[in-house]
C-alpha cells in the first residue's frame, strides 16, 4: 500500500513539477517503491534472510531471487539518474535555469 | 544443448567486448573505435545470417548461461522470430557503422560515440535473445540509457532538451515496465517467459493479468513511440546526429518496443480480443497521426521522425490482428521499414553534411550535385510510399489485405488513405529537395564521401530487392518462421528443447 502511494508519489512529482531537479527526484521516489515492492513481493511470514548453512535448521525463508534483481535494478537506476544529473546540469549551463517551462524550443 | 547454440551469447559478448576495448584504447589509437565498431558489426551480421540459417533447418536453439538449465538459470533463446531481428538490427547496423565513419568527423571523442554506439548494440540484442524477462528488462536499460547518451552527443541546446525529455519519459516507460514484472513475478513466481506463459495457462487468467497487461502496454508503448505516448520521439530523432537517428528510428524503437511488447503479448500472456483490438486502434490511430504531422513539417528529420511513428503504426496493426497473414504483414513492413527509414535518415545525414541545412524549403536541385544520395533518397522513398514493385508495397498490401480478411474494412481502409498520405509526403520532399531548381547557395555542393555513399547504396539495393523476400521458396525461410514463433502463442515453451510442459 505505501508502496502504491510512493508510486503515485513519484508519477505526480514527475508530471506536475517544473523544475528538473524535482522531476529527477520523482522518478527516484518512484523508482524506489517499485524496488520495495519487489521486496515486499519476495517476503514471507516468519522468514529469516536467505543464507545457508549446513547446520541450520529447515525453516520458512525470504525468497531470495527478487532480492539479487532488485540490487540490478537499483544499479540501473543509479545510471539513470546519474545520466539525467548529467543532463541536467548541462541544461543549465545552456539555459540558465532549471525551469522546463523555458526550455522548450523544440516544438511541433 | 543442440549444436550452434553456442553461439547464441555472441551476440551479446561480442559487442559488449568491443564497447569495453573501445572505452579503453578509443583516445590512444588513432582510427581504431571507427574500425573495430565496422569490423564487429559486420561479424555480428554474418553471425546473424547464420544463425537465421541454423533455426531454419535445426529448429529452435536454447542457451542456458553458466550451465544451468531453466527455468531456474538464465536463458537465451534463438527462434525464427529471434534471428528475423537480429539479422534486421545487424545489417542496419553494420551500414550505420560504415556510414559513422566519416560522418562523426564533425564531432568530438569518437572513440565514445562507437563505445556508446556498441553498447546500445549490445542491449538490442540482448533484449532480443533474453529468454527471461528480467534479463530483458535489464537489456532493455541498457540500450536505453546509451541511446539517452547519444541523442544528447552533440551537446546543443536542443539536443540536451531532446535528450532530457526522451530520458525522463523513457524511464517512465522503463518503471512501468519494472512494476508489470514486479506483479507478474509475484503471481507466477517464476521469470522465465516460456516458463510463465505455462504457468499462467495452469492458473488462469486472474485480474491482474489484465493490470499487467495495461503496465507493459503503456512501458513498451513508450519504447516503441506510439501514438498517446509518441512525444518524445519527433525531438529525439531529429536532435541526435543522423547516424544514430537512423539507429532509434530503424531498429531501436522496434526491438525495444514492438519486439518485446508481441513478445510477451503472444508469448507469454496470451493474445486476447480485448488486448488485439487496443493494439489495432492504437496502430491506427499512430498510422494516421503520424503522417498527418508529418505532412506540416518543414524540417526534413522530423519529418522522417514522424513519419516512422505512422509506419510503426502499420507495423502493429499488422502484429495486432492475430491472424497469420497479418503477422506475416507486420513482421514483412517492419523489416522493409528498418531498411527504408535507415536509408533515409543516413541520406538526410548526407544533405546535411554537404549543405548544414535541413529545412526542406531552402533545398532544391540538390539531385544533380549529389547524384547517388538523390537516387538512393528516390528509392528509399518510392519504397516507403508503396510503389509496386518495392518491398514496401507488398507489406503493406499483406497488412491491407489482412485487415480485409479478419473483417476490419474500417482499418484496411485507413491503412491505405495513410498510403497516399506517405506518397503526398515523401512526393514533396523529392520535389523539394532534390529535383527542380538548384539553389544558387548549393553551387558548391559536393556528394558526401566514399564509405558513406557505399553504406547508402547497400542499403538501397536491398530495398530494391526486399521485395523477393515474400516469394515463395525464400519466404518460407524466412519470414514464415519469423511469424511462426508468434502464433504458436503460449505452445512457445513445446518448441524450446529440454523445456517441453512440465
């Protein structure tokens, strides 16, 4: 549920803002409750984390598959964002300002 | 594991290799990223034909990655659909890497712009042998996120606007497509596509299926530029150098978008009525939007920006019909389109390298100071507009007569008013452009150099003669088995071995 929220959190930042930087961090905040999730997916009731040992007891674990692709995802995500950070910062070194409002001159 | 599936990962390593030997050696050694990114684009082709070879007589291929089997390992999967594109994406990219050789020249650091230029490379195929849907997510960011790099390459204000914009909305598409994944893991618990179609045709189709679906429809959607979602692409296409607008027009946008989306759509969550019908409208409705902007354009690349939103609509139409005629239209007009389109876009590449002018109405005449990029431009044109006896029209006729066939007269006839719309289109551009008058600022022009013209002339033979492709004997080779591996549906998994229900 809060995950949903988060989400919606991020696409409303991401639409509404005008300024670049908060775009960037909406679609943070969004990516980040896909990742939770992802976690939240992969939890079980009662789990313990997913380590084996030889003498451990059989017991219910956390499925451990969505926890190794939700670290790929957030390195994808880091390059993304450090992508857009990039972008960003040479947007304003064109434009002077961060306002996506006067930057548009691309138009049709 | 069958003979030649061992080639299947090259396609992957290959390119990946060469982006890293690129990044490494690109600024010491004068030439080499140019030679390298020809050198394995040109492998990766033949390697692509020989695969497309080795399924048609052997049959689906399975590489399980590090030895283990599915669906618990990774896996890459090489069907007839799988080396249809990875023959249509390497031969594209191969004439663009002969074509990138002269035409950076006007840029800084190309030793980064081939190191990009392979990793995109590496994510399309990636994307196109992934047999499960993480790994194809993960490909997907890839040849995303360096496609975002190379639209921004130029670093003007225009491009840095069309590359921000193209970045955000497609890591909006990208979340979504997390979050489709996300709900479909938890549901089948599984990642494997062949795995997970099985198991969804066990436990029936639940609501959320159709969330999922919806997640996937508007995440591709936004990959492969279709019309509610199209926004970005008219900016990104016509900002990035012609090289790489050639690249996200040609194949990108199709192996991103339109490959993954019937991928999973027939693959894996089953064709619906209710998805096919969305499809086709959605199809339609980019057909005729796409060419209605593009008719108002004055500059050349935007225009063939928007007109591939039009032609990828005649491509989903076709795919969304369902029925075989109409796979085989689809898949027949995306081949043609990733040739013609490419062809274009490096010949709007070439005027702007001899003229540093796109706008369509200070050109004119330009066909006599540039003999071969007029001709080529003349046949790729004729070819997108559907004259006879190029391949563009016999795909588009199959697309017609099928949407005939399964009783969408509405849409058989908005498919072929688009028709003429293109023709009215690309009629202007020809006349504009390159016949008529010659500007008395062009005097000096000069055809562009000699790689540049023999990428272009490549590309226009086969053009010519795409159109073989659909005769009998040669079809059944090809494209038929393309087709094929989309309307076995959800018997996807029967036809991979080691891998049959279990």
């Amino acid at each position: 549920m809060l995950c949903l929220v988060l989400f919606c959190v991020g696409i409303y930042g991401i639409l509404k803002n005008r300024n670049i930087i908060k775009i960037i961090v909406g679609i943070t905040i969004a990516e980040f409750a896909i990742n939770l999730f992802f976690i939240l997916v992969a939890y079980r009731r009662d789990g313990r984390s997913p380590l084996f040992s030889p003498d451990e007891t059989i017991s219910p674990m956390v499925d451990p598959l969505p926890q190794a692709l939700v670290l790929t995802s957030i390195v994808i995500g880091l390059a993304t964002t450090a992508l857009l950070v990039a972008l960003a910062m040479r947007l304003h070194g064109k434009y002077g300002t961060y306002d996506i409002a006067r930057i548009k001159e691309l138009r049709g | 594991m069958k003979e030649g599936a061992a080639l299947v990962p090259w396609f992957v390593v290959i390119p990946l290799a060469g982006a890293f030997v690129n990044a490494l050696l690109g600024r010491r050694v004068q030439g080499m990223p140019a030679l390298a990114a020809v050198v394995i684009t040109f492998a990766l082709m033949g390697l692509s034909l020989w695969a497309a070879r080795s399924v048609y007589m052997d049959g689906a291929l399975l590489y399980p990655v590090g030895g283990w089997q599915p669906p618990v390992g990774i896996a890459m999967v090489l069907d007839g659909m799988t080396s249809f594109m990875l023959v249509t994406v390497n031969t594209v990219a191969f004439a663009i890497a002969v074509y990138s050789r002269d035409y950076m020249e006007r840029y800084t650091s190309k030793g980064l712009f081939f190191t990009l230029f392979l990793l995109m490379l590496t994510g399309m195929n990636g994307v196109i042998v992934a047999g499960d849907l993480f790994n194809l997510y993960v490909f997907l960011e890839i040849a995303a996120v360096s496609s975002y790099a190379l639209v921004a390459f130029g670093t003007e204000r225009h491009e840095l606007e069309a590359a921000f914009k193209y970045a955000v909305m497609g890591t909006v598409g990208s979340l979504f497509i997390l979050l489709g994944i996300v709900l479909l893991y938890g549901y089948t618990s599984t990642l494997n596509l062949a795995d997970m179609g099985l198991v969804l045709a066990e436990q029936g189709k639940h609501d959320l299926i159709a969330m999922v679906s919806v997640l996937f429809l508007v995440g591709f959607g936004l990959k492969a530029a279709l019309v509610p979602f199209h926004s970005w692409l008219p900016d990104a296409h016509s900002s990035a150098p012609a090289p790489i607008s050639a690249m996200l027009s040609g194949v990108l946008i199709k192996s991103l978008g339109i490959y993954a989306l019937f991928r999973i759509f027939y693959n894996v969550l089953g064709m619906t009525p209710m998805v096919s019908s969305v499809l086709m409208f959605l199809g339609t409705l980019s057909m005729v939007i796409g060419a209605l902007l593009a008719l108002g354009q004055r500059d050349l690349k935007r225009l063939l920006a928007y007109s591939s939103v039009s032609q990828i609509g005649y491509v989903v139409l076709g795919i969304g019909l369902g029925t075989p005629l109409g796979i085989l239209g689809g898949l027949f007009h995306l081949f043609n389109h990733s040739m013609f389109k490419t062809l274009l876009f490096l010949n709007s590449g070439a005027v702007e390298y001899a003229t540093g002018n796109r706008d369509l109405k200070r050109m004119g005449g330009l066909a006599r100071k540039m003999p071969v990029t007029g001709t080529t431009n003349f046949v790729a044109a004729v070819s997108i507009a559907g004259i006879p006896p190029f391949g563009g029209f016999w795909s588009k006729l199959l697309i017609i007569m099928a949407a005939v066939q399964a009783g969408y007269l509405g849409y058989a006839l908005w498919a072929a008013l688009v028709s003429v719309l293109t023709l009215a289109m690309f009629a202007r551009v020809m006349k504009n452009a390159f016949f008529g008058e010659l500007n008395e600022r062009w005097r000096e022009v000069r055809e562009v150099p000699g790689l540049m013209q023999a990428s272009m002339i490549g590309l226009a033979l086969v053009c010519i003669f795409s159109g073989i492709l659909i005769m009998p004997g040669i079809k059944e080779a090809f494209l038929n088995q393309a087709s094929a591996s989309f309307h076995g549906g959800p018997r996807y998994a029967e036809m991979l071995p080691g891998q049959g229900p279990r």
